[in-house]
C-alpha cells in the first residue's frame, strides 16, 4: 500500500535585520523551500545602523544620508527570491512594500539605542502584539528565531527572540517554536577549517582556538535538530547572500562581515525546540539529533 506523501507545512522565521535570515537560517531556508514546504522571513526591522561595506554605497550610512534601510529591502528582497522564501518587513505598508513600524537599534551600548524608533526602545506590549498578529494571520506550523542571547548578544536579536517568544506563548494552538544554536565541535572545526583555506594575504583576520566564541555555541548535546544542505542548496544560500552586498563579503567557503573576521560558510544549520511558556529548551525526544523541525501535532496551515 502506497503511503500518503509527507504535508507540505508553512515555517516562519522571525529575525531582526536584513541578512540575519540567510547568515543564521539560510540553509534552512534552502533545505525547506526546495523540499515544496511553504517558508516564511519576517524581519522586524531594515537595518538602517548596519555598516557599509562597498565604498560606493557608504553614502547610504546612518551618519550620511541615512537611506541604508530602504537599500537593504531591496537586498532582502533579492535574497529571498533566489531562496523561493516568501519574505516580510513588520509594520511595512502592504500596498507599497515599503516602510517598517521599528527602526534598528544598532549594537549594544550605542545612542541608536535610546532611539524611540528603535525595536530596542519600542514599548514592549505593541511589539509583541505585532509579531503575534503576523503568527495569527499567517498561521504558521512552526516559528523559528534566535536563543536568548541572540547568537552574539546583538539588542535586537535578543528582542526578538523575547517577543517572538511571548507572541508564540499567547497562542492557541501555538506553532512548535525552535530556536537557532551552534555545535560547539562544529565552531572548533570551522577555525581549523578556516586557517588552512583562508589564505593569509586575504587581509582578513583568523580567530584563534583561545579566542571566546559567541554565547549561541552551545555543548551538542543541547542540539535536538539539524536541516544540512547539499551542494545545491549551500549555492542556493550563497546566492542570497551574495544579495547582501552592504553587509557582507562572500568568498569561497566563507564570508566576512564589516570587521573583516573571515566566518565559515554553514553546511548545516542546528536548532532546538523551545518551551514560549518557560523558555527552556526542551530536552531531545530521540536518542539522536532530528533531521527536520517538526510541526505541533494541533496546528494547521490553513489561513482563516
């Protein structure tokens, strides 16, 4: 007897900035889209404090003319068709596509900060009520977004990750939420990786095994979920990337951000399941780590 085929199921991804999608998800997002599943990127601001890497484009920059966010919708734009993922901005206009309701707050202990715009500064109860009604219309199977550190500690990663949390935990039924975590064997390798391929004259700077990782690398077995993609989706995922020209420079094998510290390009992404009521991270389910982030068994995908 022939079983039915797996159900198509609709992900959502919630991150803070243009390009946060494809460097923290953005095999995730390949594996997802090419298996026929509906994927989803909400970003909760344009990124507007973003350094720019072309000189050509520095006139966008905060400190100059200050249109840097509507550039990057466009690179966000960009990535996500080479990515088949459909993408949106909070607060953005529907009609024009343009706009957001949170300005970026810039990095930790900086005047963006204390930006009223910023996602940082915004009040708390409306930004999570933002998120909860773009969950409720868009009726997602599964959310995912950062941990609670952000990946590094970035103001606005950590706020999304505390909003997208509280919008998920109001819900009912509520999509499986998954957060975004890095293997600490796997961080190791990559600086071994990238001190025998990055050649020196690159000019960029190679981290050493003394130097701290970021507060996201995490013992393995915290891991309860992977999605690796193959040769086709890690080029799906660098041609999005490479639509990000203002924040990040795309090499062989690795990429470099505005501080020219050479990163190994991910062949896999590492997630693991979420508890929005407590926010703990659940305990693995199976004795090994899934190969896919699996839906609540209550949710449903169709729209109302």
């Amino acid at each position: 007897m022939n079983e039915d085929p797996p159900r198509a199921l609709r992900y959502l991804f919630a991150h803070a900035h243009p390009d946060d999608e494809t460097l923290a998800t953005g095999i995730a997002l390949a594996v997802l889209s090419r298996a026929g599943h509906e994927v989803h990127v909400l970003t909760c601001t344009l990124g507007e404090e973003g350094e720019v890497i072309p000189p050509r484009l520095r006139h966008l920059a905060a400190d100059a003319d200050d249109a840097l966010g509507p550039y990057r919708r466009g690179e966000l734009r960009a990535a996500m068709s080479r990515l088949g993922v459909h993408e949106h901005v909070l607060g953005e206009d529907p009609q024009t596509r343009r706009g957001s309701a949170y300005r970026d707050s810039g990095m930790a202990e900086t005047p963006a900060n204390a930006d009223p715009r910023s996602w940082l500064a915004a009040d708390e109860g409306a930004g999570v009520a933002a998120i909860r009604e773009h969950i409720r219309l868009l009726r997602p199977d599964v959310v995912v977004t950062y941990d609670e550190h952000g990946g590094y500690l970035h103001p606005d990663h950590v706020t999304t990750h505390r909003r997208t949390c509280a919008a998920v935990a109001a819900l009912d039924p509520a999509p499986a939420l998954y957060v975004v975590l890095v293997p600490a064997d796997e961080a190791a390798a990559n600086r071994v990786w990238l001190r025998e391929h990055v050649p020196p004259e690159s000019g960029l700077t190679l981290l050493t095994d003394d130097d701290p990782y970021p507060p996201s690398v995490v013992d393995p077995d915290v891991i309860t979920h992977r999605l690796a993609g193959d040769l086709e989706c890690q080029a799906l995922r660098d041609a999005a990337l490479r639509q990000h020209e203002t924040q990040v420079s795309v090499y062989d094998g690795h990429y470099a951000l505005s501080n020219e510290i050479a990163a190994r390009l991910a062949r896999a992404d590492h997630f693991a399941r979420l508890d929005p009521q407590t926010g703990a991270l659940l305990p693995r389910q199976e004795p090994h780590v899934v190969e896919g982030l699996p839906a609540s068994p209550q949710q449903r995908t169709e729209t109302p």
